[in-house]
C-alpha cells in the first residue's frame, strides 16, 4: 500500500502510510468477537466469514482504492477478514495437540508469518509489474486457492 499512496492522486509520504496502520488496527476490536465467534458455531464457520470479507476487502481495494473512502473501507475489511482467520485458525491448530500446544503454536506461526512474507514479496514484485491492478489481483487469486484449498479440505475435529 505504502507504493499506492505515494502516487496519484495521493502523494502521501511514509507518515501519512504509517496512519493507514491505526486505521487497519480497528481488527484488533474484531479479534475479541472472532474468538468468541468458534465457541457458538465453529472455528470453520468464522474462516468462512473471514474468508468471504477478506475478498470483499480486495474487490473494494481494486475497484475503489484510489479513492480515500475506498481506501480506507479496503483496510478496515482486511483487517477485519485476516484477524477473523487468525484467531478461528489458532483455534482449531491449537485443538490438534492439547499438550503440546506452544511447539503446535511455534509451527503454526513460523508459517503464518512466512506466508506473510511470501505475500509481501509478491506483492512489491506485483506492484513492478502490474500496480495496484496487479497487488489486488495477487491478493484475490491467493484467496481464490485458499478459498478452494479450504473448502476442499477434511474438517478438524473441533471441540
């Protein structure tokens, strides 16, 4: 995002970037309903909504993203999507070992911030090619294949 907003029609420096983090931080407030959320349905029930707001995010992302409103809806459904299924998804990891939850925890994360990681890198390689066109199109043709990979997948024995 830091690359969209230091071009037209933004012209923003790094700062003003750095404010859009307190803007995506209002998923933090969503954290708390998402980890009540798995108790009263299940963990696959919130990763579905998660899922669904997270491309909702990215649709709003490259269609109004040059628009502050749009900008700023984009980053709040975001959030809101990737912290529903971080907490839904730490729920049903840290059900497959009770008793070894902080080793089931160590992996879970290695790999969560890895495919951050991975995600930030297509992302400016996208960004190159493409621009913003190409870092939404990134992002939803990831939740396309994790869309598909999760609802073709063997549901955990949730508790």
């Amino acid at each position: 995002m830091i690359f969209l907003v230091q071009t037209p029609p933004y012209h923003y420096g790094a700062q003003v970037a750095g404010l859009f983090g307190l803007v995506g931080a209002s998923g933090a407030f969503f954290a708390g309903v998402a980890g009540r959320l798995p108790d009263r349905r299940s963990p696959r029930y919130v990763i579905s909504i998660a899922l669904t707001v997270t491309l909702a995010a990215y649709a709003i992302l490259w269609m109004f993203g040059f628009d502050l409103w749009g900008l700023i809806a984009g980053v709040i459904l975001l959030d809101v999507g990737v912290q529903g299924a971080q907490v839904a998804n730490q729920t049903r990891v840290l059900s497959l070992h009770p008793e070894a939850r902080n080793r089931v925890n160590t992996v879970y994360m290695i790999c969560y911030f890895g495919g951050g990681s991975i995600g930030s890198a297509l992302g400016i390689w996208s960004w190159s090619k493409w621009q913003w066109t190409g870092v939404c199109a990134t992002g939803i043709a990831f939740l396309i294949i994790g869309t598909i990979t999760f609802l073709f997948s063997r549901p955990i024995a949730e508790s």
